[in-house]
C-alpha cells in the first residue's frame, strides 16, 4: 500500500497522546480517510499522535472547529513512523516525539 507506515526507528514506548477539538468518546477508534482538524481540511492520510503533552496540546489548540481543545491517551494498533512534517522539516531528530499511522 502506497501510504503504509514503516515501523518508527525511535521505536518509542509512549505513552501516546493525541491533541484534537473532537468529542471523542473511550473505545472511539480513529481512523485516517476524513476531514483533517487542520489547515484546509484536506482528507487525512495518516492518524498522528505524540508522545509529549506538550505537543498534544499544540494539535489541540491549533484544531479547526468549535469548543475547546481536547488531549486523548491513545494507542496506535499498527505500527507507527516519525512524523516527517515535523522531524524533517522543523524539529531534526523529533524532539517533539511526534509519529503518524
């Protein structure tokens, strides 16, 4: 499959964390092929998650829609690769531990 994750070499053990403005619900699964919470609402591709607070709180405060944002504990199902929006192109090396499935 064209968009199939590779396995992260970070390799990392979490816990993971997903920042979004959603009203999701425990046992919600999410799921790439809607509306992205961000940017021009392009169809999402991947389901990103982080392993800091910190950067969850970003995607929840940077989340289009109303109410406030939220920060989800998560656990990917499959595997997981760095984020390369991010590692590649501002934060070198993922200090933000930020990963797409």
């Amino acid at each position: 499959m064209e968009n199939e994750p590779m396995p992260s070499e970070a390799a990392d053990p979490g816990p993971f964390y997903h920042g979004t403005k959603a009203d999701l619900k425990p046992g919600d699964s999410l799921e790439p092929g809607y509306s992205s919470n961000y940017g021009e609402r392009r169809r999402a591709n991947y389901i990103y998650l982080t392993a800091t607070v910190d950067a969850a709180t970003w995607g929840a405060e940077l989340g289009v829609g109303e109410g406030p944002g939220r920060i989800y504990h998560v656990e990917p199902t499959g595997p997981f690769e760095d984020d390369p929006n991010l590692t590649d192109k501002r934060f070198p090396g993922n200090p933000t531990r930020s990963y797409r499935t």
